[in-house]
C-alpha cells in the first residue's frame, strides 16, 4: 500500500522513525496486539509520522507514553494530537452573572457596556443555539 505524501516538509530525521518504530512495536506488544506484521507496523509508523509532521518527536513519544498509561488500545494520530495540543474547552455562561446582570439592567435601567454588553449577548446566542440544538435533536427522534 503506498504510504500518503504530506506537503509540508517533515521535522523527523531518520532517528526519528526509528525511535517512534520501536516505540509503535512496544505500544503493540504492551497493548496485545500482537499480530501486527512487521508491514503493518512500518504502515502505522508511516502514518503517523505523516499526520503528525508539524510535532517533535519527543513530544509524540511523551504523548505515546501518556495515552498507553490510561488506555488499553493503539492510540490513532488524534489521540496524540489531543494530548500534545488539548482542544480548547467550550464556553459556558456563568448563568447566575447573567440574570444578576439582566435584573440589574431591567430595573435599575442599567445600560451595559463593552464587556458586560458582550458577556449578554454571549448567554444569549448561546441560549439560542442550545435551544436550537434541543429543537433540531426533538423534530429528529
């Protein structure tokens, strides 16, 4: 099977491969898979160095290390990029800020600016998009 061509130019040295091959051959024994041919591991080795080209190497192997400390499978590519470079965690509105914000404004005739006027507008295209979300989910099932 011919083995996909990245574009961009690669950070890993032939050392590289081979210290992520012996890396990848160990994971595959740790993780009894035990049937992986030596084929196989050059195609698993192959690939991940070309989807993950933009990351050292000693940044894969930590990230290797850690994802066989918790797991019991072969990680995918993915799943190391999840770890080297975690995706950013949603934004949820602190809702008792808000309606203290809302009461304040419908009251007091408070009229908000930059950031609070942001931070309302933010609840409320969230609230809009999660009632959305509960609409499409309820018309669907």
């Amino acid at each position: 099977m011919k083995q996909p061509v990245s574009h961009r130019a690669s950070l890993h040295s032939p050392e590289d491969k081979a210290r992520l091959t012996l890396a990848l051959g160990q994971v595959c024994e740790l993780q009894k898979q035990y049937g992986k041919t030596s084929a196989n591991l050059e195609t698993l080795v192959n690939g991940f160095l070309w989807v993950l080209a933009d990351y050292p190497i000693a940044e894969i192997l930590s990230a290797l290390a850690q994802y066989v400390k918790r797991h019991s499978d072969i990680p995918a590519p993915a799943d190391i990029v999840n770890i080297i470079d975690p995706p950013k965690a949603e934004w949820k509105p602190d809702w008792p800020a808000y309606i203290a914000l809302k009461k304040r404004v419908q009251r007091d005739g408070y009229y908000p600016y930059g950031t609070e006027k942001r931070f309302l507008q933010m609840c409320d295209e969230y609230a809009i998009q999660a009632h959305d979300g509960i609409r499409g989910a309820r018309k669907r099932g």
